[in-house]
C-alpha cells in the first residue's frame, strides 16, 4: 500500500489528508495523536491544518482585508497565508491574484464562498 507521504524523494514523511496511515495506529487511546484522533502509522501523525478557509491574514474573519493580504502579498512580497491552503480561496491549487479577486467578489458581491483544499 502507498501511505501517501507528502514528499519521500526528499523525505518528508509527514502524511497526506488521503494517506491510509490516518488513525490505522495503536487504538489504544494512550497512543493518540496529539489532536485526540487514534494513532497514525509512521512518525509523523497527521493533523489537520485549522484554518478558515479564504482567511488569508488568520484574523478569523473573512473580509476585504483577506484580499489585501494576498494582494500584497502576491505583488508587494508581503508575508504569505500560513498555511498557504488559507489563501487558495478558489481552490485551484496556488495562491495567485485569482484568489484575491475571488475573496472580493464573496465579500462584496455575494460571490461563491471560499472552497480551499
Ligand atoms: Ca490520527
Ligand atoms: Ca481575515
Ligand atoms: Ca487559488
């Protein structure tokens, strides 16, 4: 079976969200991963990035300043969403002006919400 590693050619070992090796651990609850899900095979437990989607400068709220965020980001080399998935508004896989655009049009014109992976 393929555990899904993030990156084996340069040995990241951390697991992807599709990885079999989530929660096939020890479920003996004594061995759970630090966010309370049974254990994950290998050394590196999953855990699932706590972001709000669309929510770029990880204020908690989804609004113009998201897009800001990006925008300097994208063009006047700002510090990045963390993780980086926030601010992938349009789910399309990078983070580009396309997202700033997309976060622009939810907050302002009833656009679609953010979808992120
Ligand atoms: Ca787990
Ligand atoms: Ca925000
Ligand atoms: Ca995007």
């Amino acid at each position: 079976m393929d555990p899904q590693f993030t990156g084996p050619v340069d040995h990241d070992y951390t697991l992807q969200s599709n990885s079999p090796c989530i929660d096939g651990g020890d479920p003996e609850p004594g061995y759970n991963d630090p966010d309370g899900s049974r254990n994950d095979v290998g050394a590196m437990p999953f855990i699932a990035p706590a972001y709000v989607c669309g929510d770029a400068n990880m204020d908690g709220q989804l609004n113009v300043g998201d897009a800001v965020f990006l925008i300097n980001f994208i063009f006047g080399g700002g510090p990045g969403p963390d993780p980086v998935e926030a601010g992938d508004a349009n789910c399309e896989g990078q983070v580009n002006v396309g997202d700033a655009v997309y976060l622009i049009a939810f907050v302002f014109n009833g656009g679609a919400e953010p979808c992120c992976p």
